[in-house]
C-alpha cells in the first residue's frame, strides 16, 4: 500500500502545529501567527533520501504510467 499527499499529511502537520503553539504560549506568553508556523516548519524541513541516497522528492519526480 503507498499512502501520500495531503490527506496523509493534514492530521501530522495539525499535530505538529499544535504542539508548536502549545510550546509558544508556554514558553513566551503568546501563539506565533499563520505565517509564522508555516515559516518554522519551512526552515526545520530536510531532505529525504531513497536507498542510494538520492534525493526523494515526490513533487517533482517522474513517474511511470
């Protein structure tokens, strides 16, 4: 089974986002906004890898009919 896109996706960076708010108010008094949350997971994102150690990019790679 090969499960992606957003659907898989939604309910992890809902999580994160949460948790990220959580920290934020706890730690600072306040909630980062919108762009802000979008800004942090941009930034801490890293590049995966297959097996050789290519880089795994679903988005952009091509795929076989």
């Amino acid at each position: 089974m090969y499960l992606s896109g957003s659907s898989m996706a939604a309910g992890v960076v809902t999580g994160t986002a949460a948790l990220m708010i959580e920290h934020a108010r706890n730690q600072f008094g306040v909630a980062p906004t919108a762009n802000a949350l979008k800004a942090m997971l941009q930034h801490t994102a890293f590049t995966l890898t297959d097996g050789c150690g290519v880089a795994y990019d679903v988005l952009s790679r091509a795929r076989a009919p």
